[in-house]
C-alpha cells in the first residue's frame, strides 16, 4: 500500500463553480495507482467541493442562483459583516456544502458516475488563489 | 494492510430515504478485515447519502418534507427544466447533502453510534436502479 | 501502512460550535505517524461536523442563527415531536451538514488551511456527551 499527495490550484473569479475532474483524474494517473482511494480536501472555509452533473451548464448557473436565494446577503442578518456583504453568507455556503470528498478508484479509473465532475465551489466576489489537497491511497 | 471494493444497488420508487446498513455491514464482514476505514460513494448527481436516525420512520417522512418545503419544484426557478419539475430539485438537494461518508471500523465493527442508520437519499419521482460503491481499506 | 483509532468527547451545554481542532492535532502527534489520512466521524444524529472560520467567534454565532431560522421549530412542521421541539430540526441541521470529514496530514501536521478549524456542531438544547471518533491511516 503507497500513497501520494498533490496540490491542485484554482484561480477563481467570482462565485459559481469550477471543475477540476481532468486534473484530479490526470493527477491520479500519476501516481500509478490502479486501485484505492482518492481523497480531496479544500483549504478554505469560503470555498466548498461539490460533486455535480458535467453536462449542462445551466445546472451549475441555477446551483448559483439556489444559493443565492437560500443564502441572504442582507448585512442586517450578520454579526460578522468587517469582510464584505458576501463574506458571512460565503461561510454558511461552504458549511452547507462540502469540504472533503472521497472517491474510490479501481484499475486506474476514478469510479465517478456518467454524470458526476468534481468541481470547486466559490462563493466570494473577489478573485482568489483556491487550494484543494488531494490524497491517493492504494496500489 | 488490504482492501475491498464491493457495490450495493438500491431499487428506488420516488423521493425518500432508502435503508443500507444491513447490507454495507455484511459486506464488511465478507472481507474478514478487522479495523479499518468504510467509505460510501454514490455514483449519481440526483440521490445523496445521509446518515440518520434509524428508529423512527417519522424522522425519515420528516427530512423528505423539509427538503420539499426547502428546494421548490416551481420551474421558474430554474433554467434545467427539460429533464421535469424533479430534475434541478434533485441536483440541489444532492449538493445539500453527502456523496461520500467514511465510517472506522474496529475489531470488526462498523462505528455506527446506536441510533445511527445508512441510507440513500433519493431525489427524483420515477424509478432508478442506484449504486453506493463501498472501498474498505485495513487489516 | 499503519492505522491508529481514537475518541474525542464533547460535553456540549446548548446548540452551537464547538472546537476540537488542538485536541484532534495532539491525538495526531500520539500516533507518531507522518503522512497520511485522518477521517472524524460523529457518532450522533442530531450533531455533526463543521471545518470553520477559527479566527471571529461572530462566524460561529451566524451560522448558528442561520441554521435557526433555516429549520424553523415549528412542531406544525414536522410529524417526529416526542422528543421535543429541538429534535427533529437537529436531526435536519444534521442531514445539512457532515457527518464525516477527511483531512489529508504531511510532515506530521494536518493540513487545515490557516483559518481552518475543526468544529463539533451541537444542535440540540439539553446538555450531551457527544463521541467524535478518529481513524488515522499513513505511516
């Protein structure tokens, strides 16, 4: 049993999503894994990992839009509001969605389904440097 | 240290919480190991994982009615319209809840707190044939 | 490969965050292990797991309140009331949070991002003893 670590860095312009299947799936490769677990984690609490479909876009743009309903940018709703109006509701986005994500592989093939793309989650306005940490595990 | 891939397919008939604890903790116990780590994945963008309460069926009516009350199927909500009223609903209701969980096992038990129970979250109205993918991994 | 188990109690006075992030980094230390994989995993249905903002208790303030007007405490809303008006919401706080997290460690640290902290999220009213457990995988 091996494992392997790799950084994988988003640069993010506003909130909405950001795939990064075919880095995590070229970065397994890498590893010359075939079989185990793949692990990614981001290092943000404004930013959040989703598992959603990869084939229309319009799913991702109402993801946003749903969002956005749930979530009020209304400062009078928030203590915390120093960061900028879409700072608290950034943080309630993330711990509705998810930090970490494992996905298991098996000879050399990341065992999403047909319709499944990793993507970042971003819920700030401005441009950010986003950092997901992927962890493999197998043989 | 080894490790295990088994599949559990769940025959759904529309939205609500589908038992699989019975089956996960079998096919734990077919791999002889001991103590370990489980993680469930579901291969799919309109059903989710959850883990809740498994004594009372009124916690699980319950759960199906706030996600309904939550994520509305008014289709001028949203542009993902051409799959029925269900479809967009059941991406955000996936992206709410979990893809993946990952449960220790020790000395040859699953983890699970008492009133713990694993169960597929299925979001759509007709019938599907969904896949958990289970990786067990130690000794 | 090695793999080490531990327990973390929280004796928890009310809903709200709680931070275990110094406990889970020393439990970490104790294994001896340098890179690897640690998964928490609560074992309740009405608390669960949240990495957060560790720097302005205001953060852990809103999302406590967000999640209060989110899963209202109306008993007209729910079917699952015996064990109180806080109980059925904690159960759905739940299901909208983790239940399991994963963070990959290198070099003997966890690799939480700078304002990453780990967080137990109490949701119910009367005081518990809640179990988080932790399974570290690596060498």
């Amino acid at each position: 049993m091996k494992q392997h670590f790799a950084t994988i860095e988003i640069a993010t312009k506003g909130p909405g999503l950001y795939a990064f299947t075919d880095r995590a799936v070229r970065l397994l490769a890498d590893t010359g894994l075939n079989d185990g677990l793949l692990t990614c984690f981001v290092r943000h609490t404004s930013a959040s990992l989703l598992i959603q479909e990869n084939a229309d876009p319009d799913v991702l743009a109402d993801l946003e839009s749903f969002m956005r309903r749930l979530v009020l940018r209304d400062p009078k709703l928030y203590r915390h509001t120093t960061e900028g109006p879409d700072d608290m509701p950034s943080h309630i986005r993330s711990a509705l969605t998810a930090v970490s994500i494992s996905i298991p592989f098996h000879d050399g093939r990341l065992a999403l389904g047909t319709w499944q793309g990793l993507f970042l989650f971003e819920h700030r306005d401005t441009r950010h440097i986003r950092e997901i940490l992927l962890h493999a595990i197998g043989e």
